[in-house]
C-alpha cells in the first residue's frame, strides 16, 4: 500500500497540473495518430530520407509496415562514460535487422563533460547545454521517419536534455541505453585527501594528476554518485531503462547482452507491434514523483532539484521545490556512496544494488509500483539483479533478502538517516537548497559573518592568503543562471574543507550550483532569486551575520528591514564573463531563462502554480 503522506503530495501534483497535463496529452495523442509518418512524405522527402541505406532497409523504409529506429547518440570519446557508445549504432543497426526492423542515427547532441570543464570558463555553458541538448534531440527526430527512439548518454545535463527532448516527442516509445561505469580505481576518500593536500600546498601537481588518474582511468562513468549516477538511478526507478541495467560496467558480455535486449524490446513497444507503448504513457506524474523517491533514497544530486522540475514541465507536469521537500520528509536515506559514504556505485551494485533500493522502497510504501516502465512489468519487475545465463543471455533473480554490504545498502526499516538530507531552505534571502547527507549533524546550523565573493578565483585566493581561517559564511553571487549560467562552485569544496577541518564554522551560500558531488560543507546553493534577479543577495555585504539551518529548513540574513531597505544593489562589472569560448552566443539563453526552483529552463512552457513570491525580498522577509 502507497505511503498516505506520498499519496497526498502526489494527488496534489495531479490537481495543480490537471490543465497543462492535459494540454501536452492532447499535443501527444495529435502527433500519435499521424504516426508512423514516413507514409506521409512527398516521394522526393522519403527518398532523401533512406538515400544511404542498402538496398532491404529502403525497401522496409518504403512502407509503413516494420519500426524504423531513430538513434539520438551523445557520443563522444572525450568523455569517458560516452566512449563505449562508438560502436552501437552499427551494432543497433544488426540488431533491429534480426526483428524485421531498420534503424537509423536520427542526429548527435552536444556532451560536454562537467569533470574536464569544473573550475574552468566553459562551466558556464554546462547548465545552458541541458536546453541545447534537448532542442538538438527534437531537430534529429524532427524528420518523421521513426516509429521508436533509443537514446544513448550518460552524463550530468545530457541525459536530462535527452528526456526532455524525447517527452515533446512522447507519442514515440523510447528507451534509454547506460553505458555503465568505471571499474573501481584510486577509493574515493584518498582522492579526497590529495585534493586537500594540493590546496594546503602539501601535494605537488605531479602527485595530484597521478591521484585523478587513478581514480579516473578507463572507459565509463565516474564511480561516485554524482549526477551523472543519479541520471542512470533515475532512468531506472522511473522505468526507461531495462530492470538492473544502470550500473553494469561496460565492454562486458553482460553490458552487451543487455543492450541487445533493450533494442529489441523498444521495437516491441512500436505501434507497429503487440504492445504499444509510447513515451507519455510512462512519464506521468507518478513517475515523476518515483523519480523523487529515488533521488532522496539514494542522497542524489542537487541538480536533479532543477532538473527533475524541468522535466516534469516538458511532459506537462507542475514540480515544485516544496514537493521535494515534502517528499524528503518521509523517504530515508538507504544508499551510502561517496561522497555521502566511501563506496562507489560498483559496490552499491555488488551489495544488491537498484533491484534491492526498489524492493525497500516498494515494501515500505514509497513508490508507485504500479505504473508503465519500457519493460510492461511496472517496478515490481525491477527487483531484480542480473545476471548471463549459460546461453549468454540476460537472466533476471531476485535482489538480495540482505544487503551484501550493510555499509553500502540499508533497509527500509534501518536506514541510514530517516529522511533523504535534500531540502528546501527558505528565508528572508529567498528559497535554496541543501544536501546534508553527506554532513556532520553538528555543522546542520552555522551562524557567521558573511564574506562576498563574485568568483571561485577570488576565494581560492582568500584562502591563500589565510583571510578564510575564521567563522565564515562565504557568499558567492553573481553565479546564478541569469547571470553566467549557474555554473558549479565544487572547486571550491577542498580550501573550505580545509578550513572546516582547522575548527571553524564555514559555510557556502550561492546563487550558483555546487553539482552532485556536493560534500560535507554545508551549502545552501541554488540561491532564488539570484541576485542578477534582484534577490536580496545582491544585498549583503562582508560581515553581515548570515544563519544556515538545515534542521528547522531556513537561510536569513540577520539585518533589519529597514536597513535592508535602504541598501542599494551595486553594478557588478562581468568584463568576460559573459563573453569568450562561445559564451556569446548563449546570451538569449541568459536573457530569457527561468529561476531555479522552476528548472531553469530556456523553453516556455506555461506555469500556472502559485508559488511564494520571493521576488521582493523585503515582502517575503515579512513573512517568515
């Protein structure tokens, strides 16, 4: 039985989208009933469309009778996770073939990678390329030459981009294909000591380049459970991925065997076939919010705060931060992976991985079980760990009764923390968000002076030069999407560690984002709204005493109203930081994009949710 409480949230999602839901199932269902489309085009459109293909595929292609199957592929061998997908679409193309079906690569999407540009000017794209991806995906299948997409990425914006893409084209089946992760490297806590050695100049750059190596060596996704493993969680708990496929490393028998299952089994979902199932009917509200179970149960990324919000939107759905919130109330933290415990997504999959979390969850009354997944079975299907069998195809057993590592995996009964450690803070400096999963309950309150920061350089240089080694609250603005383009601050995490770990009370508090792998600093990151919005962030100045509670779920500053009021927002002078590496063209992006808590998004999608307005500082100072 459904936990009453997650019940009530999610009826309340229900009501609030009720029109616009409505709206984007009628668009679905319009574009449903033209497809397959191919019968549609001019003769001179379809002959374009299949010039390149042999002789059989044209003659399929020719009719409307077999699945054509567009492939939208982030491939890139740059980044580590999207190097094994070099070769599927030829191995795709020979699958389908064995079905009496063809497929085609319908367009690449841009995947830049968070781990080469952290720190650098091109973080500033990171967030925006969430938008572009998802626009490039909508162009590849644009042509009307498909019956079913299969979607190949990994990493932080990118899968995101790709499910919102593939929602505007909802009445298609898809699924998505994981790569799999890194075989485990260099643990994760020694990673983290030498990155805390190099910002006290105690490591030479030798020795950190050689530590990052070694945790960062082969092909696959990075092993710590930052967004890009939440990505894979989340495709898997909202039933887009076939059941115990995320976190099965790559370049294994078993990776491939299972990516020939989830290609053959999209074909399966086509009009064309016994059972049709197209994207919409699996992306609804209870998806979503299974989505926001498993981001709570597994202490997932902050980004997914925006993201998830985006992706609701694209499918018609209204999520707000409050939503999440509530929802973090009730779910436990049942996943220990670094950065929220020293293990990594291979050991979570050792100790029983996404089929034991599902169970736990399902038994407890936290997820909606019974909704449509790319494998027809609903999610008691995914309680299940995988397996070759004799003949060198997937076989499918029931997760572990126990967790093989209790460090790693807990039950529903005795978990980790009772509540999933991301919350929403809200206080007269606006709404913000907060993982403390992986902080020390006594750091949950720090009350300090504030110190202003407008960039990552500008604290790193504080830190240098021992101006941080005190009580602080460090401010960095002027970081929000409007901005720059939200980019991460995780640079930041060593230097204030440091200081953390000489005694002092520290905090972080942004208008930027501080990724998946946010850390044991506590940070109220996601700052709406962003003080290039006029939020009274743009307001504080250096010794402002400032007050973090992630207990009772509050961010003030401790100024009164009336000298507040008074107080002038400064220019802020952005010389390049709008400029440079492409940034240039992004600048319509900046202009038009929406706040945080409503997934900072550039695509203009109605809300009609009536929300807490905290676009006059002062009038919400007010009310809290």
């Amino acid at each position: 039985m459904i936990h009453p409480r997650l019940k009530e949230i999610t009826d309340r999602i229900v009501s609030r989208s009720a029109d616009s839901r409505q709206d984007y199932l009628l668009r679905m269902k319009a574009q449903q009933s033209n497809a397959p489309q191919r019968a549609g085009l001019a003769c001179t459109n379809l002959a374009h469309g299949f010039a390149a293909c042999s002789v059989s595929d044209k003659q399929h292609l020719a009719s409307d009778k077999q699945p054509n199957l567009g492939i939208i592929t982030a491939y890139n061998d740059m980044l580590s996770a999207h190097q094994p997908y070099e070769n599927y679409p030829q191995i795709i193309r020979e699958i389908v073939r064995e079905v009496q079906a063809t497929a085609q690569v319908a367009g690449g999407v841009p995947a830049m990678c968070d781990g080469v540009t952290q720190g650098q000017p091109a973080m500033d794209l990171s967030l925006f390329s969430r938008d572009l991806i998802a626009m490039s995906a909508a162009v590849g299948l644009s042509h009307g030459m498909f019956d079913a997409a299969v979607f190949l990425g990994v990493c932080d914006k990118i899968v995101p981009g790709l499910l919102i893409g593939a929602l505007t084209f909802g009445h298609l089946p898809a699924i998505f294909l994981p790569a799999g992760p890194m075989t485990s490297g260099l643990p994760n806590d020694e990673k983290s000591r030498t990155r805390q050695l190099f910002v006290e100049g105690k490591a030479t750059r030798e020795e950190l380049l050689a530590s990052e190596s070694a945790s960062y060596h082969s092909p696959g996704t990075c092993t710590f459970y930052g967004t890009a493993n939440s990505n894979q969680m989340l495709m898997e708990i909202m039933g887009l991925h076939m059941p115990g496929s995320s976190f099965i490393n790559p370049l294994t028998p078993l990776r491939d065997a299972l990516m020939k299952e989830a290609v053959k089994q999209v074909i399966d979902l086509t009009a064309q076939r016994a059972n049709p199932t197209p994207l919409y009917e699996i992306i609804d509200e209870r998806a979503i919010v299974n989505g926001v179970v498993g981001l709570h149960a597994t202490g997932g990324s902050t980004n997914h705060t925006m993201h998830l919000v985006a992706i609701a939107a694209a499918a018609g759905i209204q999520l707000t931060w409050q939503d999440i919130s509530e929802i973090s109330e009730i779910v436990p933290l049942l996943v220990r992976v670094y950065p929220n415990g020293k293990s990594d997504v291979n050991h979570f999959e050792a100790a029983g991985g996404m089929g034991f979390l599902i169970r736990e969850l399902i038994e407890a009354g936290l997820l909606h079980k019974d909704v449509k997944t790319v494998n027809g079975t609903g999610l008691d299907g995914y309680t299940v760990n995988v397996f070759l069998d004799d003949n060198g195809n997937v076989l499918r057993k029931p997760a572990p009764a126990k967790a093989l590592d209790e460090t790693v995996l807990a039950t529903a009964k005795n978990p980790f923390n009772t509540n999933g450690g991301l919350k929403v803070l809200t206080g007269n400096l606006g709404a913000a968000i907060i993982k403390s999963s992986a902080v020390a309950p006594d750091r949950y309150i720090i009350e300090a002076p504030a110190q202003l920061f407008h960039t990552q350089e500008d604290v790193e240089a504080a830190f240098k030069a021992g101006q941080l080694n005190k009580d602080v609250v460090v401010v960095l603005r002027y970081m929000g999407p409007k901005a720059c383009g939200m980019p991460e601050a995780h640079k930041l995490t060593p230097p204030l560690s440091v200081v953390q770990n000489r005694g002092y009370k520290v905090a972080l508090v942004t208008d930027g984002r501080m990724s998946g792998a946010s850390g044991k600093i506590p940070a109220a990151i996601h700052v709406t709204p962003e003080a290039m919005d006029g939020g009274l962030i743009a307001k504080v100045q250096d010794g402002d005493i400032l007050r973090l509670d992630a207990v009772n779920g509050t961010l003030d500053i401790l100024v009164p109203v009336e000298e507040l009021s008074n107080r002038s927002i400064e220019p802020v002078d952005f010389g390049g930081y709008q400029s440079g590496i492409g940034r240039e063209l992004f600048a319509s992006f900046r202009a038009n994009v929406s706040s945080a808590d409503s997934g900072a998004r550039v695509f203009n999608l109605e809300q009609t949710t009536k929300t807490k307005n905290y676009a006059d500082p002062v009038s919400a100072m007010e009310t809290v």
